[in-house]
C-alpha cells in the first residue's frame, strides 16, 4: 500500500471525516464514530531494552548531561554511545542523530532525567529539577546492579501517571491494565488477559471508562468466541469492528499487527522475565 497523508475534520458531535490522500492520488474516505485511542507502555524508540542501562551509564558518566537538546549536543552524545560500545551500525546513518532524542525520551519518561516543563503542566522547570538532569530515581538506576534492580526502577518508572487524561489529569497505563487483571481474578480466579482482549478492550480503554464496563466487555467477548467454530474469522471480525472507531490505520493485515501491538511491553516483559499472559 502507497504511503498517505492523513486528515480528519469533525463533522458531527461525535463523527469524524478520516481523508487518506495517497501520493498515487486515490483518495480514500470513511466516518468515525465514538473514536477510541491506543495508549503505549514504555514505548521510546529503543527497542532493545537491554541497550537502556549501558545508555543510561555513558550519560551520567559524561560531561554533557543536561546537554543533549541541540543539533550539536545530540551527535556529540551519540558518538559516545557508538565509542562506548552501546551502538552499532555505520556511523554516517542517523545524520541528525535521532537515537539520542530516543535516549532522552526513555531518560524523561521513566523518570531517569528531568523532562521539559511546559506551560500548560501548571507548574515551573524551578519545581522539579533543572531539564535533563539526574533524578533521584535516575541515580537509584544507574546504581542498580543487578537486573532484578534495574526491574525495580522499570517498574517504579511505569507507575507513574504520566499518560494524559484531561487538560489536569494523567494516569498509568500499568496500573490501569493491573486494576483490570485484578477485577479479572476476582471474577474468574484467573488474571489471564488473551492478544486479543488487550488489543479490543485494554489498550482501547483507559480510567475514562467504567472499569466493571470494560471487564464485562471481556466476559462477553470470550462467551461469544466459545460458541464460534472459526476463532481466527471471530478474532479478525473483532479487530475490524474496533478499526471502524480508530482514525489512522487501514483494515490491511499488517496494519491490524500495528494496532495490536502499538506499545513496546513485549520487550519490557522479556526484560522482566514476565510470562507472555497478556
């Protein structure tokens, strides 16, 4: 499929025009009702997880931590990871130097490294701490070890409500995906969340939603599919359906793979050393 750009206009209260204008110049059009979106957990552009800590370690230990925000300081930084082992590949690749800025969003987002305070969070860069410096959970990291501590300061990093709710409020994806487990078990005796469920019902909900009303959801999903001879039609209807109310992708199959799998868990996970139940 040829690439496209994408628009949407509001048509109605809650309808939406999705335009996708591909460069063949076909136009494709559809309406989106009651749109949903998809949360990520740990998702910053480093893929392997396993590069984090050594990252983490050349930054620290550097003369240029709170320093990595312009052109310069980025390839500056990034030719210490390539001399320090942490990346490979052809250094003439990434001219601008884009695995930094993947650095620095893992270093903010888990709470490793000041983030930039903006004006619309409420509060001043004085409040918390100077941009990109060392938190306190960012020295507790750099000092962990041994992996179960470095799981400990993932963890601890996942927890925090950082995700936006509202103009005011944020929340944890984790302790949101917990509470539902957690209801699960309740309910069944069982926290087991299937691909599918997650993709339809999890990672399409957040605390906006009635946590019993997305629990339900589940229940009703699996009573349904019991009854269904061909699980892989029922499973692919499904995705479908809840394509009709997401703005971006298209109904092709690889595209489906994005939508089920927009977060990067499975690594932390396989970092955690966490079974492949969710």
């Amino acid at each position: 499929m040829a690439k496209a750009k994408t628009t949407i206009k509001k048509i109605t209260q809650n309808a939406w025009e999705c335009t996708k204008i591909f460069k063949t110049g076909e136009i494709e059009k559809r309406i989106v009702k009651d749109p949903i979106d998809i949360w990520s957990i740990g998702n910053t552009g480093v893929r392997n997880p396993w590069r984090i800590p050594g990252g983490y370690k050349v930054y620290v230990e550097s003369n240029q931590v709170g320093k990595i925000r312009t052109a310069q300081e980025q390839k500056l930084f990034k030719e210490k990871l390539l001399l320090a082992g942490e990346i490979g590949g052809d250094p003439k690749k990434d001219a601008d130097a884009s695995i930094t800025r993947k650095y620095r969003l893992m270093f903010n987002k888990y709470g490793f490294a000041y983030p930039e305070v903006l004006k619309k969070d409420g509060f001043s860069q004085k409040e918390i701490g100077k941009i990109d410096d060392i938190t306190p959970a960012g020295w507790a990291f750099y000092h962990a070890n041994t992996i179960q501590a470095q799981q400990e300061c993932f963890l601890r990093g996942l927890v925090v409500q950082m995700e936006p709710l509202g103009e005011r409020e944020t929340y944890s994806p984790l302790r949101w995906v917990l509470k539902i487990m957690f209801d699960l078990f309740e309910r069944t005796g069982d926290y087991k969340i299937n691909y599918i469920e997650f993709a339809v019902c999890v990672q399409t909900s957040s605390p906006k939603y009635e946590l019993e009303t997305v629990v339900n959801k589940i229940l009703e999903i699996r009573g349904r599919r019991k009854k269904y001879i061909n699980k892989k039609k029922f499973d692919r209807d499904l995705i479908h359906n809840a394509w009709k109310h997401y703005f971006i992708l298209s109904s092709t199959t690889s595209e489906f793979k994005i939508f089920k799998c927009k977060w990067n868990f499975k690594a932390i996970w396989k970092r955690n050393n966490c079974n492949a139940g969710i």
